[in-house]
C-alpha cells in the first residue's frame, strides 16, 4: 500500500499541482460525482476564485482513514 506522502506525490504528478479541484479529485479517486461528495466533505477546502479546491495531502490523509475503516469491517466515506 502507498504512503500518505506517496499519493500526495502522485496526485501532484498526476495534475501538475498539489491544489485540484473536486473534479480532479473524483478523476484521480474514479468516484462518480455523487460519492466524490460524500469522500470529499471531511477534506479541508481552499477557496481560490470561482471554485473549491483540495491540498493533495488532505486528500491522501482522508484515504488513510477509509482504508483503516475499510480494513475493520465497517467501510463510511463518512468516517
């Protein structure tokens, strides 16, 4: 499994930037919109102009917690 560090590095290959938008987000996790939603609603927001964006390793920490929640049995993006 890839470190908390590792998929923030990724995310900024990936994108060119360690900042991305929602849409980004749910391209790089593949969750359609709805679930992007839910996954993202805990991720601390950066509001820069007309659009909400995510630092990538906000993101890498929220797919660390659903990953230990996941390993016990009791899977929530809600987590």
């Amino acid at each position: 499994m890839a470190t908390i560090s590792e998929i923030a590095k990724d995310i900024k290959d990936t994108f060119g930037s360690s900042i991305i938008n929602a849409t980004q987000a749910g391209q790089y996790l593949g969750m359609c919109r709805e679930k992007r939603g839910e996954f993202l609603a805990s991720v601390p927001v950066y509001r820069t102009g007309k659009e909400k964006k995510y630092h990538a390793l906000d993101i890498a920490r929220r797919l660390e917690t659903v990953r230990r929640y996941e390993s016990y049995g009791t899977y929530s993006f809600r987590g």
